[in-house]
C-alpha cells in the first residue's frame, strides 16, 4: 500500500506513572499490572489480516510480543491497530480495518470492553469533557461520509449522533476542552486542520494549514503541524511543511517549507526542540527557529523503511517496517545517532505509546 493510503498509517503517545511495590503491598502491585512504566508499540499486522498486535518494552528494555492476546487468552487485537491513547487508568486501542476500539486496563492490559457501534474505518482518539472522539473514514471511495464519532467513557457507548468533517479526518489533538484534526485526506489529499468544540460537539472551523498534514504535536501554546506535502503520483507534487497555529486564536504563526519538493515523514518535539525525518535521515531544529536546518543530525542504521518515530528523554525511537510482510524491528537511538537497542518486535510497527 502507498504511505497516503487509507488504511496504513501511524501516529500517539501518552502516559502513566510509574510506582514500585514492596512486597507487603500486593493490592497495590496486582492493581499496576505487569505493564506498568514502559511503552507499547502498536504492529499493525499484514491488512485483511487479524494478526495486528502489541509489543510491550520494559523499562529495563525487557520486550514481550502480542500482549493483548496474552492478557486475554481467546481473543486477538485485529486487523490493522492504529494506535493505543491511555486515559485515567485505560487504554484505547483503536483496530481500523476491524471496526473497533479494545478499552484495557493500562496496566494489567486486561479486557474491559470492545466497542463496535458507530464506527466505520476508525483512525485515532483524544479525549476532552468526560468524552472520547474518534476520526473515523466512513466508506473508503466515498468522500462526503467522513465523521468524528464521540464516545460516552462512562458508558462506553458512542452516540448516534456523528460529528461530519471533511474527508480523511487523521490525528486528532485535544487542547483547552477543544480537538484539533488533521485532514490528511484519506485515498486523496487533504490540506486541512478542523476545531471542534467539545462543550457543543460543534466544528468551529477549518482551514488550510498545508498539503497532507500527518503529526499534530503541541507545545508552550503552539500546535505544530508537520505536513508531508503532495506526492509524486498525486501531481502537482508539493513540498512538505511545518506549520505552526497559535492556539490562542486558531490562525497560523508562521510556516517553515521544506525545499524543492521533499517530503518530511514523522516529527516529535522535545525539550523545545523539533526532530523530523525525511526518508529515514532525521534532523532538528528549534521551535523557534525560522529556518530548517540544511544537514541532519543522523542517517538512522539499519533502518529500511521508517514507520514510526518518536522522541522521548533524549532517546530517539523509531519503528522499521521492514518488507512490509514480515515482523519488523524498533531501534533507539541516542540524540547524536548511535544505536542502543535493538527490538524484534510485530510485523508493521507504526509507533510508540508511553505508558509513565
């Protein structure tokens, strides 16, 4: 499948902390679970398949494979997970091609529930007011059924009243009660960011922020919004950008466009730094800088296809799908480049979901 298609994509990570037990508190340690601290890697598995699954990696790098399934003997994550986002002590582990979220325990990665109704091509949730939002595709070759569903935690039921956005809704962000979604345009191209507000449940606008916008990360009042520009089959072919929208007012700050037509893969922030890849080289630059750095930092090794990326406590991660078929690999890199560790992990890797 193409890196636009509907149906692979990646992206979201969150948290919880984490706490150790003496051996005097067993309520306490039966309650953290065996998953508590580390990260989870979403594999999305070969599509029309229900062999995606999820890694877990320990904080003393300890890797474990398809944890769902072995938390919950007889039951499988699905076809094509996207991505996991945790809230309070559950997580949310929405399956696309399967039509469904898993809602675990974070820590113990129990089953709690599985959510079906009123879900068609589900992508990523946030969560605002006592609610969860979920961007959903609708029929692929349709583009006027797009929607964001919203998902009542209290009941785990989703209302039937769906949220229409314009197509290819993509990840999605939650800042001051609002969520801000990413069109990056489904089959097609999108070029758009929509803002809904989650006290209405009501789209308060949408606008232009650059062609195929992917990674919507937020940082001291500024939503960065990293777009990987029109590609070559998709003519006329675009560069990729950086935006950056004041979160204050929902316009755009200030644009950073990348050259002739490159096109920038995955970006995280950290410490008042953007990192990004463009093919599988990754660079940085400040959140305040005006201009996009000429060389990069580092050449990932090892690395064939890069499919996932984040940056977190002066690691780097990033997820190598590999052929595409077979089960992939995660590396961690220091800042400067050198490998430190080496995870056979799922077939398709697309992320890293930090669970402290």
């Amino acid at each position: 499948m193409k890196r636009f298609n509907k149906l692979f994509l990646a992206v979201l990570v969150s948290s919880a902390f984490f706490v150790s037990c003496s051996n005097d508190d067993d309520n306490t340690q039966e309650a953290r679970g065996d998953y508590d601290g580390g990260l989870f890697i979403v594999n999305e598995g070969n599509f029309g398949t229900p062999n995606g699954a999820i890694s877990y990696l320990s904080d003393d790098l300890q890797i474990e494979n398809d944890v769902f399934s072995l938390a919950n003997p007889g039951k499988v994550t699905g076809d094509t997970p996207i991505c996991i986002v945790f809230n309070g002590d559950l997580a949310y582990i929405v399956v696309n091609a399967s039509n469904k979220i898993e809602v675990v325990n974070r820590y113990t990665f129990k089953s709690i529930t599985t959510i079906t109704t009123n879900l068609n091509n589900p992508r990523f949730i946030a969560f605002a007011n006592g609610k969860g939002y979920i961007t959903n595709w609708g029929d692929p070759l349709v583009t006027t059924d797009d929607y964001v569903a919203v998902l009542d935690l209290a009941t785990n039921t989703i209302s039937s009243s769906l949220i229409s956005v314009v197509e290819g809704p993509e990840k999605i962000i939650e800042n001051d009660g609002k969520l801000y979604i990413a069109h990056k345009g489904g089959y097609g191209q999108g070029n758009s960011l929509t803002v809904i507000n989650s006290a209405t449940n009501a789209v308060v606008t949408n606008f232009e922020v650059g062609d195929v916008p992917s990674a919507l990360v937020k940082d001291n009042g500024t939503l960065y919004v990293l777009c990987n520009g029109r590609p070559s089959y998709a003519a006329p072919e675009t560069a990729g950008k950086i935006v950056k929208v004041n979160l204050s007012n929902n316009t755009i700050a200030s644009t950073l466009t990348f050259p002739d037509v490159t096109h920038p893969g995955f970006m995280d922030i950290n410490n008042s730094k953007i990192y990004y890849t463009v093919d599988s080289n990754v660079y940085t630059t400040s959140t305040t800088s005006t201009t996009l750095p000429t060389a990069e930092i580092f050449k990932a090794a090892k690395v064939s296809t890069l499919y996932g990326f984040a940056v977190k406590n002066d690691n780097i991660y990033i997820a190598d799908a590999g052929n595409y078929q077979d089960p992939g690999n995660a590396y961690i890199y220091s800042l400067t480049g050198t490998i430190t560790s080496e995870l056979g992990v799922g077939i398709l890797p697309n992320g890293f979901y930090f669970n402290n």
